[in-house]
C-alpha cells in the first residue's frame, strides 16, 4: 500500500504543479493535464482509504491521521468538481496539498488511535455524519477565504484572474454551503447524543463543549447573514473561528494523545 501513497502523492504534486503556471498564464493545456493527475490521484487516495478504514486487522485500531485522509478526500472530491464547473482553481493547491500530507503521515508515520467501529453501526453512521459535515464546513470556510480575498482585491482595485468566480457568487455559495453543514453538524450532535454512551464523561465532554460553542457561532453567522444583512469580513472571521473550535472538538485531543505517545 506504500506504493499507492508514493504513486498517489506524486499525482497530487504534478496536478499542483500544473495548477499553479494555469493560474499564471491560464493555459487549457496546463488544466487538462491537472485534471488527469487528480483524477488518477483521487483513485488512489480511495484504494489508500479502503485499505486504512475497511480492512483493519483484529488487533489494529483506526488511526486519527486516516480519518483525516478521509476528510481530505471528501474535500478534494467537491473542490475538484467544483474547480471543473465553477472555475475555483484558487482552491486546488490548498486541499491537495493538505491531503499529500495527511497521507504521507498515515502511511509513513502510523499512529495509535481509536476504535473498532464494526459492532457499532449506529456509532459508525454517527462518525460518517460527522466526516461528511465537518468536510462540509472547511469547504465553506475556504470559500469564505476566497471571498475575503477577492473582496481585498476589488478594494485595491487589481485586476483579478480571469477563471476567479465574481464575489456575489462566491459569496453565495459559500453562505449555501454554510447550511448545509450547519444542517450536518446539528444532526451529528443529536445523533452523538443518541449513540454514545457516556457522552458527558472526561473522555468526551470537551468534544461536547467546543462542539455546542461552534454550533452557535455558525447559529450566530447565519442569524446574522438573514436577518440581519451581514456580509464581508465579519461573516468570513466568524467562519474560521467556528472551523477552528469544530477541529479543536474533533481532533485536539487525539493529537495531544499522539503527539504523547510518541
């Protein structure tokens, strides 16, 4: 499986290192040539996950820094597609970018970590929920960068790239797909409530704490974007203070745990 991750990495690097001179000169022939490494770097980014999540050992356990690969390639996924039709190139390096790194160390760094999830469906459907909205989340969060940026461009009135979407869709998508993870991360929390035992024990109760602060930052971010108007910078720092208490809930601990074990 090292192959894969060495065979996947370097696909994800070409696909950058064409993306980059695309947004330079925006010649077709650069994108085409990135969207064949990314393709192929997407499949085998799935064929490292099958292995990391479905096919563990009765003595291995799944690792913090696979649940992390998967993040990442739920967000490649939807940044790839949106890349393809909505011109958000910007983006690409950034996610493939964290994903070669995630891989590198799940593979070349193992680390200790959480459970066997196969006797706990109701568990698993819970930690899937969670993936998918937190991977939701740091989408909306990238664009409410994209959106910052753009606005700061148009403000010192530089000419932006031709492939860089106008900011009221930016904006617009970004407030859309805010939802929907404000959606998924409202049903992670009455599912997490449901399922997991103990759920207010020291184990678990500062998942549940930064968990509820960030569900009412977004709460916060969405009032204030439909009843009240807000827009630009205070929508966009709301954003990434609610995605960093939602990654502190989901993974700080367990980084502390790793970082101990070793």
């Amino acid at each position: 499986m090292k192959t894969f991750s060495i065979i996947t990495i370097c696909c994800y690097l070409v696909s950058i290192g064409f993306v980059i001179p695309y947004l330079a000169k925006e010649n077709a022939a650069y994108k085409k040539v990135a969207l064949i490494f990314a393709g192929v770097a997407l499949v085998g980014h799935l064929i490292i996950l099958q292995d990391k999540l479905f096919h563990l050992a009765p003595t291995e356990t799944l690792s913090l820094l696979a649940i992390a690969s998967a993040v990442c390639f739920i967000i490649n996924i939807a940044m790839t597609i949106v890349a393809v039709k909505d011109r958000g190139w910007l983006l690409v390096p950034v996610v493939y970018s964290l994903s070669i790194v995630t891989i590198a160390m799940a593979n070349f760094m193992p680390l200790p970590i959480i459970m066997h999830l196969e006797a706990t469906p109701s568990l698993l459907f819970h930690i899937v929920l969670a993936l998918i909205g937190y991977a939701t989340l740091i989408i909306s969060t990238l664009y409410a960068l994209q959106v910052a940026f753009v606005n700061h461009q148009l403000k010192n009135k530089v000419i932006l790239h031709s492939d860089m979407p106008p900011l009221m869709t930016l904006e617009r998508k970004f407030f859309h797909i805010t939802q929907v993870g404000y959606f998924l991360l409202t049903l992670t929390l009455i599912t997490g409530a449901i399922y997991i035992d103990n759920i207010f024990d020291r184990h678990n109760i500062h998942k549940v704490i930064f968990s509820l602060i960030a569900w009412g930052v977004y709460s916060t971010l969405l009032w204030g974007h439909y009843l009240k108007g807000w827009r630009g910078t205070r929508v966009v720092w709301l954003s990434v203070i609610a995605t960093a208490i939602l990654t502190l809930s989901y993974f700080g601990s367990r980084l502390i745990q790793s970082l101990i074990y070793f």
